[in-house]
C-alpha cells in the first residue's frame, strides 16, 4: 500500500513489528527528467550531487542513516553479500541480522524480492532479473540466510508485469529446463512469432516454493503500466532507478 502522505509503498505482509520494508516510488525527490524525480541510481547518467540529496531522503523517511544503507553494483548475477559490508559490493543480494542495517536492491523492471523470517532475525534481499532469477539468485540467499526456511516470508515488489515482459525463446527453455512448471508462466506473445509473455512473479514464486518458502506476498504492481509512480527501463530507456530496502529496527 501506499503510505500516507509518503512517496513510498509499505508491503502488505505479516512481518514481525520489528522487521521494517518500505519501496520507494518515482516520487518526492529533486532530480529532472527524464530521472524526474526520486532517482536513487548512480550509474545512470543524473547529476550526482541530486542521486546523493535523494538517498538521503529515502533515508529520511526509513528513519536510518546513509550510512547504513547497503547499496550494491547489481550485475545481475548471483552473488549474496553479508551486511555491513565494505564499500560497494558487487552482487545481487545481501543479507544481514544486525539492527538498523537496511538490505537495499535497485531495480526498474526487475524484481525485488525481500525476504524476512517469522522471529525478526534474519532479513535479506534479492534483485530477481530474469537472468539472476534463473541462475539461482533467491536460492543462494536463502542458503546464505541459513536458519529454518519454513519460517521464511517473501514479498515481490514493483517489476514488468506478464502483459509486457516479452522474451525470447531461450529465456522460457532456460527457466523449463530447471522446473517443468514454469511453463506455466509463459505464454505466446501476439506481437512477435516464436516470443513469450513471461510472468516474472510467478517465476519467483516457483523459485521460492522450491526453497520451502511459501508464504509469499506481493507481486501485483506493474513497472511498465503506471508511469506516474514508477521508472521502467523497458518503456523509457534512459531513466531512474527505484529502491526497495528492508531491515531489523532496533526500536522495535
């Protein structure tokens, strides 16, 4: 849902009161178009000085320092990262059972996934692109986090929704040859002959239930189709980045 008064989206989803999880939107921030206006990616070309004033407000309104922000280099590979970390890691997820420490994953079409489980010990996060997804990004975070996987919850954040993720024939016949059912997340595009539609969500749903983890939330806000909140890579190239971010309060 949306917070009141806040430019950012609180998962619905029975998390412990101490866990905490917010996803930003489009919204509240100071950079222009075409990042316009709550652009929290470095690496996409906005002025510097205006990413640095907006992850400052995202850490604002999670009520965190800056410093306690775990930003990684996605390269949309598999790599889990233990926080805090040094620098900038380079990975795909991160995990962390310490305080006030958010797990932080930048997306704009690809997937978050953020996973907590049922004590409020353990917190992690994914960036569940398609080629992260299918190389095995939720399943070693999920081995990184340890513990009892049954007590695991997920929720999927904002991504391309199946009406405009179309693929390429490898993409189905990688995620098929892994788990037969995900065939059932794919279906012939009417635009292109031999292309699929894919249902990201129900990919990570399928990846997850394969972990144990079944209690999954989300997965019902589309990048693509809601312009005004939302950047997406697929429908405007150049253009920001959002954030999605979880951690344990240590005021809980």
């Amino acid at each position: 849902m949306m917070a009141p008064d806040l430019p950012v989206i609180v998962p619905e989803w029975p998390a412990p009161s101490r866990v905490r999880a917010l996803c930003s939107t489009r919204l509240g921030g100071v950079s222009e178009a075409p990042w316009d206006s709550l652009n929290l990616g470095d690496h996409v070309g906005d002025e510097p000085g205006r990413v640095r004033e907006n992850r400052q407000r995202l850490a604002d309104l999670a009520g965190l320092q800056p410093s306690s922000m775990g930003w990684l280099e996605q390269v949309h590979g598999v790599d889990v990262v233990s926080l805090p970390a040094a620098g900038v890691p380079r990975a795909d997820a991160s995990y962390t059972t310490d305080a006030d420490q958010a797990c932080v994953i930048m997306t704009a079409d690809c997937l978050p996934v953020l996973l907590c489980d049922a004590s409020g010990t353990r917190v992690g996060a994914a960036h569940g692109g398609w080629r992260s997804l299918q190389a095995g990004v939720l399943e070693k975070l999920v081995e990184r986090m340890g513990g009892e996987r049954r007590s695991l919850m997920a929720w999927l954040g904002p991504a391309i929704g199946p009406s405009h993720f179309e693929v390429g024939p490898e993409v189905r016949a990688a995620f098929v040859a892994d788990d037969p059912a995900a065939e059932a997340a794919f279906f012939r595009s009417g635009a292109r002959s031999g292309h699929f539609m894919a249902d990201i969500y129900r990919l990570a749903r399928l990846r997850l239930g394969s972990c144990g983890i079944h209690n999954v939330y989300g997965g019902d806000l589309c990048t693509v189709s809601d312009p005004s909140r939302f950047y997406s890579y697929r429908r405007d190239g150049r253009t920001g980045r959002m954030a999605s971010l979880i951690w344990i309060s240590g005021n809980a």
